[in-house]
C-alpha cells in the first residue's frame, strides 16, 4: 500500500493578531495569537502533489501578512520542478491559498464542485463571504476550468492511492480537509477547518466563517478520519514549529516534516 510523506511551507505570518480576531468570544480577547500560513507537498517516491499555492505577498500585506519564503521556493528546496507537477489539491478558495497558480504551468488543479458555485454565486454579494476571496483569482479558475485545467468533484472524492478529499464546509462552504496515508497511520491535513489547535481542544470555532454549525461538526469528521488526534494537522498554528522538526537546519521556519510522530506536546 502506498504511503506518502507530507511537508508544509511556512510561507507567511501575521504577528499583529489577537486572540479576539482569531476565536469568537474569547476570554482574553486583547492577547496576541501569532497566525501562521502554511501550504503543503505530498510525496510518494518519485510522485508529487502540491496542495494549494500560498499567499501573494501584495494581496497579504494590506493585512499585515508577511511573506516568510515564497512557495515556488519551498518547491524547489524539495527538489521540484513546477513545470513537472501535475496535481494540484485546492482545498478552497481564499486568496492565501491560491496565489501562486500560475507558477504550475502544467497542473490540473482539483477542488470542491460547492466551492466553485459558492465563489461565483450570490453568496457573493455579502462582503462578509466575499472578504478572503479575490477576483482576480476566483476569475483565474474560471479560465482553468473552461480550459480543462480544474476538475470540480464532489463532496467525497478519492485522488489516488492513499489520498482521499472530503468536505466539512464551515469556514466556506466547499471547505475540505484530506486524508493521507502515511507510515504512522491516517494523517488527515485539516487546511481551515482548522486554523488551531486549540479549535479542536476547547471545541471552539474560529471568526471567519460560512456555517458555524457545520465548521462544529467538521471537527468530529476530523476525528473520524484520523487515527488519532495527533494525527490531525492545523492549516495556520504556530505550534507546528515546535511539534515538527524542519527538513534541515536551514530550513528552520520555513519547511517542516509532517508525515513523522509529533516531537513534542507543545
């Protein structure tokens, strides 16, 4: 059975945060929470999938998002050439997750059928739903899609061996979350139906959000899909920089191993 190794890319973070943006009702709402932003490399021998392209360091900056290492060079510290790539899981659609599309020119990009008609539908006209999403991008999947290059699935889709997707909605509404099989066990990558750890801990949901009784019940799909809580992966918590150790020394906050047991409790 095929296993698959997963490395995240720290390629942002915002330290101006607080705990009261990132957690509705918080009880120390004025303390500082850092977010960081990840995007994500699947790799099973000589096969690669990149799951999301990261932040456009313009579209993040107006909102203090500050760009740690580009993806395109997380992509080729790990030995990838982008040309080469030809899967590209979106787990949805928000503008830190889709700002490097262009920089894979041979992909097909796969993601949630909900999402696409949720970033193209009425939704869309409340600024509130349409805050993290950007035209131009939203635009760009649909020249992808008319060109063959998107593949909208549904709610629960197998991508290949050891690989599945499958939607939680909440903080969208085609949110998904991907199972992965790994050496350890079943890893499930969370993306945003996950931003914290602690989310899942206290049973909290975080600020931005499409349904928050479906973001609720993502955490019990979560806990369905993985072998075990330490086997779950957020898509924005610092503690990840504690719990993995990074592929090397230089690499140090930018790329980390994810498939390995945790090191810490942290």
């Amino acid at each position: 059975m095929k296993t698959w190794e997963i490395y995240a890319i720290r390629h942002a973070t915002n330290e101006t945060r607080t705990r009261g943006v990132n957690f509705i009702s918080d009880p120390d709402p004025t303390a500082p929470l850092t977010l960081d932003f990840f995007c994500w490399v699947l790799r099973s021998g000589r096969e690669v999938i990149v799951v999301d392209t990261g932040i456009d360091p313009a579209k993040g900056e107006p909102n203090g998002h500050r760009q740690v290492m580009s993806p395109p060079d997380g992509w080729a510290a790990l030995g990838i050439d982008p040309a080469e790539v030809s899967t590209v899981l979106l787990t949805h659609a928000h503008y830190d997750h889709l700002g490097y599309l262009d920089a894979l020119p041979n992909a097909r990009f796969y993601m949630q059928a909900e999402e696409m008609a949720y970033v193209t539908g009425p939704w869309m006209q409340k600024p509130t739903f349409r805050h993290a999403y950007k035209a131009d991008e939203i635009a760009r999947l649909v020249h992808l899609l008319h060109d063959g290059r998107l593949h909208l699935h549904g709610r629960d889709f197998d991508v290949t061996d050891g690989i599945s997707a499958h939607w939680v909605g909440g903080h969208c509404a085609g949110q998904e979350v991907l199972r992965i099989r790994t050496e350890r066990g079943w890893v499930v990558l969370a993306s945003d139906a996950l931003h914290y750890y602690e989310e899942f801990e206290r049973g909290i949901p975080f600020t931005v959000a499409f349904n928050i009784s479906d973001m609720m019940a993502g955490h019990d799909r979560i806990r369905e899909l993985a072998d075990s809580d330490d086997h779950v992966l957020p898509a924005h918590d610092p503690r990840l920089l504690d719990k993995y150790a990074a592929i090397s020394p230089d690499m140090a906050g930018r790329i980390l191993r994810l498939d390995h047991a945790p090191e810490t409790g942290a």
